[in-house]
C-alpha cells in the first residue's frame, strides 16, 4: 500500500517494468547485462508444469522503464537466462522444453 503507516513506514515503487505480452505471466530468471550496467533481461514463464504454455524473454534498459528494448517470444517457458561475460550481445536462454 502506498499510505503511511505510523511506525511502518511506506514503499513506493520507482519503475515498473511491464509489457503487455507478460501479463499472467511468471517471471522465472533475472539476469543483469555485463557490460551496460542500466541492461537486464528477464525470462518469463510458468511453475505449473503441468500447465507449460509459450514463453517470453525482455530486455528491459533502466533508462526507458515504460518499455522493454526487445520482446523475443519462446515456443516454451523461460526457466534461465544468461547474458555472456565476454560477448554481452550473447544471451543464453534454457526452456522447459530443453
């Protein structure tokens, strides 16, 4: 909640990081770029594996909080992803699938 409560405090959100294609989705791995330090992608699938459906991987910039850089969408859930430590336009992404 965004009240103040006597003794509690408040937590106002500063960015939220959304797309229009994750919603009902679950975000599944985080991972922040190498090389450009405001860079981060973020995997998008499902826990219930009995209920697997497309998956989804956004590269979000923290200079543009509104909309993600790039939308690449999976035939199956995201369950990791890594930028490469060296070439950091490389990301690998694992899916439920294999």
């Amino acid at each position: 909640s965004d009240n103040y409560r006597p003794g509690e405090g408040t937590l106002l959100p500063l960015w939220r990081f959304t797309c229009d294609k994750a919603k009902r989705r679950q975000v599944t791995a985080i991972c922040w770029s190498p090389e450009y330090a405001d860079m981060f992608a973020v995997g998008y699938g499902s826990y219930e594996f009995l209920k697997q459906t497309s998956g989804l991987v956004c590269i979000f910039s923290l200079k543009n909080p509104s909309h993600p850089e790039f939308q690449f969408v999976t035939e199956s859930g995201v369950m990791s992803l890594h930028f490469h430590p060296t070439f950091s336009n490389l990301l690998a992404v694992g899916c439920y699938d294999g």
